[in-house]
C-alpha cells in the first residue's frame, strides 16, 4: 500500500488493513474511524486530489500499527475537509460523548496562588510550552524542502523583534538557503547535540517511525532550529511536529512564573505583522496532532518520586498518574529514561475543551495529590 491514493482504485484493501490492525491493536482509533469514514457520503465526494491528503494523514496509522490515534493533518483547512473523520477521532481522544463541545481560550488565572513551597517542594524545573502554526503555510507534514526554508526565512524578522525584547540567537540545522546563498545562523553538529543535551533543541526527527510516515520528518534539517532567548528561558522550536513550539522553562517554586511569561511571549509573538496563529472555530489552535489542538499546551514539572520508581521504571508512576490525570514521561522527554533518583516529568494529559487557565492549576492539584500517595508509601 505505497501508492499516493490507494483510496483511488482499491478502499476495500485500505479497510481490510484496518481490519486486521484492530484485531491486536484495538486502540488504534486511525483504523478504527477511517474503516467507517471510507463508507460516507462526505468521503465519497472527495476529489482524487483531496483522497490522496486524506492517505497523508491517515498513513501513520497504518505503517505504525500501535498507534493510539495515528493520524496528523496536513492542512490546517484538513480538520474541517475531512470533519466525518477527524471529528470522531479528536471527540474520542479527548473524552467528549456529547460531540457537541467547542474549545474556549482563557489564560486568567485571578489571584490563585501556586507556589509548590506550599506542597513541601523546593525548586522545581518547570516547563510550558504550546504549538503554533502560521496561516498561509502547510502544516510540516505536507511540507516540501523549499516551503521549509521558505518558513524559516519568514520569522527571522520575527526572531529580530523577540531579540528586541529578550535578546538571544538563532541556532538553524540548515545547511543552506539555496539560491538565497549560505545561512548565517547555521550550528555545528557539535553544537546542536550540546543542544539537544541541554533540551534546547529537539533530537533527530528522522529516526522517528511516527513522524517519518506523516511526512513531518521529510528533508531533514532543512527549516529546523530554534531561538533561545538571553536568559535561556524562552525558546522557540521551529520545524518541529508543528511549525511552532514555543515554550518558557524555568527553575523554580511559582508555577505562574513560566504560565505568565509564556503568555507574555505568546502576545508578542502574534503582535508582528504578518504572524498569525491557525484557528478553528470548534478545536482552537491548530496543531498538526489532533492530541495537541485547543490549547496546544503542555504544562509540566520534573519531581523526585523515588518509592513509585524503586524498580527503576515508570510503570507504576504511569499506573498512579492516570487516574489523577496527569502523563508521565522521563527526564529528556517522551521514550526517555527517568532520572537515577527517581526524578520524572509529569504534566496534565488534557489539551483540548480546557482553559489554559485551568491546566496550570490541574498541574499544581496533581503535584499535590501525587506526592500525598508517594509520600504514604
């Protein structure tokens, strides 16, 4: 199943893999809505050319049969184009049975205190980050080597304003600009793993199955970098999973800290002429995944819990994190080990149909909870 539209001649053969993916993967909600949306009148009336988008997107999901949702968009127009679809998977993922929600943006947090200090922690290393993607641009999945470079070269005026305000650089992984001559802000590969081993900048997106089958990984490094502010506190991921990650990191006890100086970030960011963040009416911010729309936020902390990882895994800090609502990744990030002393990063699962308010505080309430069962044990 290597053709660009096997939608076009063979349907049958595209639902009989789906079949036999469920059958031991019954997670895999790609397989599990696209075997129904093949059959409706919406995908019926699709064009050749708007089938062969559909594959792009649903094409992880078959070549990665573990997938849990397996599925990215390609267009920031493709979560409406293909809405029989893509509806059932986000109202799936996201926990809606009323199909009826719509997200709501709020970052007003009122007087709410969250000083971790109050919970018996010191210093915490906190994060929030959130995708963004630009109108005008496909997402990284549809994106060609030359479309790229093209968005790379866009917000260096961009980056020229946040200097203004934050100072900093510019590290770019690509190698050159082509007819545009050589790219002044190009690192080496020395630099780049410092990078990487600091949690600056992303690793190798090209040794990852998932995005390699989207097409996000494609023409690796071309139109990957960031920008990292003075301070180091603020960063900006571009050509990643979306075009956009902008994130604020700190060491500290107040969680609003990095909450506010992120939304600080955000409204310069948007406050550039010609920058303007992808919307949709029902989902929020767009974001290439479907597990990222609404807030595109992540919200996390890492945290000593050494009695939940005795065994040196995260297993039964994942089995306790679940119910409480929280996700549980190693120290370096997704399918990375967890800290010597028992250290993990957690932060809450929740992205879509929830103010960027309340994930700050459903962090804080977590850290709480948490650490009152570590510490009963």
């Amino acid at each position: 199943m290597n053709s660009s539209n096997p939608f076009k001649d063979d349907t049958e053969s595209v639902v009989s893999k789906c079949e036999e993916i469920l059958k031991a993967h019954p997670g895999n909600r790609c397989c599990k809505y696209l075997k129904e949306y093949v059959t409706t009148d919406e995908f019926k009336g699709l064009s050749e050319a708007d089938q062969a988008v559909l594959w792009k997107c649903v094409r992880t999901g078959i070549d990665n049969e573990d997938s849990g949702l397996g599925c990215y968009a390609m267009t920031t127009s493709d979560y409406s184009k293909f809405g029989g679809f893509f509806d059932k998977v986000i109202r799936d993922y996201h926990g809606d049975d009323t199909g009826a929600k719509k997200h709501e943006t709020d970052w007003n947090t009122g007087d709410t205190d969250y000083d971790v200090k109050k919970l018996g922690q010191d210093e915490l290393s906190m994060r929030v980050r959130v995708g963004r993607n630009l109108v005008g641009f496909n997402l990284p999945g549809a994106m060609d080597k030359a479309e790229r470079v093209k968005f790379e070269q866009r917000m260096l005026s961009a980056f020229e304003k946040l200097k203004e305000a934050y100072g900093g650089e510019v590290y770019s992984l690509t190698p050159d600009f082509g007819d545009d001559g050589a790219n002044p802000n190009l690192i080496s590969d020395e630099k780049y793993n410092e990078l990487v081993k600091a949690h600056v900048m992303f690793k190798d997106m090209d040794a990852d199955p998932y995005l390699k089958s989207a097409g996000i990984a494609s023409d690796w490094p071309f139109g990957r970098g960031c920008w990292q502010s003075d301070d180091k506190m603020r960063i900006i991921w571009f050509g990643e999973e979306d075009q956009l990650r902008i994130m604020c990191m700190k060491k500290g006890s107040n969680l609003l800290e990095v909450f506010t100086n992120l939304n600080a970030m955000l409204k310069t960011v948007e406050s550039i002429e010609g920058i303007e963040f992808a919307k949709d009416s029902d989902y929020g911010y767009v974001t290439s995944c479907p597990s990222n729309l609404g807030t595109g936020m992540r919200a996390s902390v890492h945290i000593k819990i050494p009695k939940l990882t005795s065994d040196g895994t995260d297993k039964k800090a994942k089995e306790v994190c679940k119910p409480l609502g929280l996700s549980v990744r190693g120290t370096g990030g997704e399918h990375t080990p967890i800290g010597a002393d028992g250290t993990v990063d957690i932060s809450p699962s929740s992205r879509l149909f929830i103010k960027e308010s309340e994930i700050i505080g459903k962090l804080y309430e977590g850290i709480e909870k948490l650490m009152a069962i570590e510490n009963g044990m």
